[in-house]
C-alpha cells in the first residue's frame, strides 16, 4: 500500500458514510490543486457497492453545459441498471464550465422527481468558484468537504519527514519524492503547481484586469509571509499600478487558490477587522521556498528566516485546520505590542505567541493583549512551552476548549 492511499483517512471515512446514506445531497470536496481530492474519492469508489463513472472537465479541451448532459446520462443509465445500488456520479472540475451550477440543479432536480437513485460527488481545485456557483444555483442541496494542504503529521507519517523538512517543504504529497534533488523539487512546484492554479484556476477562471499585478502580489507577498503588510504598502511597492481595493480582492482571489492568505486584526468588531492590515501567511511553505536559492541547511542558519518559516508553518496550519469550522484565526496589534496569532471559537478566545528566534519589528504584546481581550487561554509555542511538532500535528480545537 502506497503513502498516498493510507492517508486523509478522515475525509475517506466522511465522504462514505455520507454516501452511504439516502440520497439528499451533492457532496463537494473542495481545495488547492495535489491535495488528494481525488485519490479520496477513488479509494470510496473502490470500496462503494454499484457503479461509478468519473469524469474531469480539467482538460485543454473547451467544455461546455452538454458535456456535463452526457456524463450525467451515463451514470443515470448506470444508476437504472444497478437497482436499488444506484449509481456515482463523479465531476472533477466541473466548475470550469460556464453556467455548470444551473445544470446540475435542473439534472439534479431531475432525478429528485423521478427517484433516480444516483448520487454525485463534485470535485474543485477553486473553492472560490465552487462556492460561488453552489450558494448562486445549489442552495440547500449541497455539503462542502474542505480538503487543505497536508499537515506535518500527515507528511511525517506518509514519507518519515521531521520537523525541519516540513517546515521547509511544506505539505505536498506528490513533491515528497522529489526532495532528494532540491532544485528539480523547486521547478516542480513553480511550474506544475504555482504556474498551473495562477494560469488555470485564476487567470482562465476569473476576471483579473491586471493579471501581472495579481502575479506580482503573490510573489511579494510570499516573501512577506509572516508579516504584517497595510495594503498601501503593497500598493507601493507593485510595479503595475493599482488601489487598495484591486489589492484585497486579488489576496482572496490567492486565498481561495490555497496559496496566499491575509489574517485580519483581531479586535472583536467585525467592521474594524475587514478594515485592518493584513499579515499575510503563505497556505504551504513550498510556495515560499521554492522561490527561494537557499537550500534548507542554509535556510536553517539564517535565523530571520527561518523563523519567518517557523511562523509561516504554524499561521498555514491554523488556516488549514480551521477550515469549514466555527474556529476563526487571527493576529492582534496595537501600537507596538504583537500576538502572533488569536484563534476564536464563539466567545472562547486564545493567544498564541510563537518562539521561532527570528528578530522581532514588534514586543510580544501577550500581557497587553489579555489585558484588553480578557482570553480563556494564552499559550507558547516553541522553546519553553509547548513543542512545536507537537503544536503542527493537533488540531487548533485542542487550544480552544
């Protein structure tokens, strides 16, 4: 048994079982591009009783609403041929299809009517898209399964990876074997993965008036990562003129892309979070590293650096684990007082403070902070509380109960 198939073993277990319950919604796994998306849907197909038929819209062929027509048929034959097993109906990047939310409402409502016992299970590297084209057309008929980057204990387990080369690599399972050779490793992740969600799941996807500024941003901004940047800096220091505006909504554009993130302020007011200077956190530190000419023995010398990389792991952890939860991430400033990171859960609050050795531009403002904020739990991560491989490999829930 391969690395990959032994692995996302909760989201394997999620999508079968709701399967295997009567027909009543869409099931969407959503997230960035060499996740495992599909390797989870083929290891429940493998196991599912009845047919399955698959099919991908991700391909330099232009598709269009028919073509979703005909592989819905083709699973409905499937589905009437198997009986009371019914049938599977897999869409791989059906959201690169112009209008495909209207007809797979009217397909899908179709076989409601007629007690056609086929299920559908949709697959997306956009989750921006998806989401737009669910809540526009699908409303009441679909469940999201977020599938992020790998964690540090995913990675560690699959490929017997230690702390230092997660922190380096990043979590993407099918670059693990690359790692030997750092600079074929490198090219891998610039031109398959970065270059490929940039051209494919923004570019061709999206409106982007300016798609160098959107370009540029990512680049400076994955320098920047672990950093707190107003948006009138980065305005200042892109090369293609734009606002503030353009800037923020080409952040969320990255964000949903998995690759760039800006964490809001905390603050306990909604308006003034939205409003804030974000600090931005790359979604996978392959993303940082990659760009990069250092190797990860030099990295690790460079202690402003590598402690950026150490915050980096923990701010994309905390993004990633806290996906589709009622757990939000932040960061808190005022004046020169900093807490790296704020997890909220309702009204349960929780300070991070991160020991990564870098040079700090702020104090540690972790006293101010429970001054004002009153949190139910403050807590280090790193040299003198607790450990940081210990910290990746728990889910954020732990430090908000």
């Amino acid at each position: 048994m391969t690395p990959r198939k032994i692995f996302q073993r909760a989201h394997v277990a999620l999508l079968a079982s709701r399967l295997r319950e009567p027909r009543k919604f869409i099931q969407v796994l959503a997230g960035p591009r060499q996740t495992g998306k599909t390797t989870i849907v083929s290891q429940v197909t493998g196991r599912a009783e009845g047919s399955a038929h698959t099919a991908s819209a991700d391909e330099p062929i232009l598709r269009g609403t028919p073509w979703i027509e005909q592989q819905w048929e083709t699973a409905r034959i499937l589905a009437r041929d198997a009986g009371r097993k019914g049938a599977l109906l897999v869409l791989d990047e059906v959201q690169k299809i112009p209008g495909w939310a209207k007809t797979v409402k009217r397909l899908w409502d179709e076989d409601t009517r007629k007690k056609i016992p086929l299920k559908c299970v949709m697959l997306g590297s956009a989750p921006l898209l998806v989401q737009q084209g669910l809540t526009e057309s699908l409303a009441g008929r679909f469940e999201v399964i977020p599938v992020t980057h790998w964690s540090f204990s995913e990675m560690r387990d699959a490929f017997g990876w230690d702390l230092d080369q997660y922190i380096y690599f990043g979590g993407y399972p099918g670059s693990a074997g690359l790692i030997s050779d750092r600079d074929r490793w490198a090219h891998y992740i610039i031109d398959s993965l970065i270059e490929t969600t940039v051209s494919r799941d923004i570019l061709l996807m999206t409106r982007v008036d300016k798609p160098a500024l959107l370009r540029q941003l990512f680049e400076i901004g994955s320098s920047c990562s672990g950093q707190i940047v107003s948006y009138q800096k980065l305005v200042a220091q892109l090369q293609d003129a734009g606002n503030t505006t353009t800037i923020a909504h080409y952040l969320e554009l990255l964000s949903g892309a998995g690759m760039l993130t800006g964490l809001q302020r905390f603050s306990g007011k909604q308006v003034r979070q939205r409003a804030s200077s974000p600090k931005l956190i790359v979604l996978n530190n392959a993303l940082m590293t990659s760009r990069s000419h250092l190797t990860l023995a030099e990295s690790r010398k460079q202690k402003d650096l590598w402690g950026r990389l150490v915050e980096s792991a923990v701010g994309a952890h905390l993004c990633a684990a806290t996906k589709g939860t009622r757990t939000t991430a932040f960061y808190w400033r005022e004046g020169d007082k900093e807490v790296d990171f704020i997890l909220q859960k309702g009204k349960f609050v929780t300070a991070i403070e991160v020991k990564s050795g870098r040079p700090r531009e702020n104090i540690p403002g972790l006293a101010a902070f429970k001054r004002r904020h009153l949190p139910q739990r403050s807590i280090f991560v790193g040299d003198g509380g607790v450990p940081l491989e210990r910290f990746l490999g728990r889910p954020p829930d732990e430090w908000t109960e």
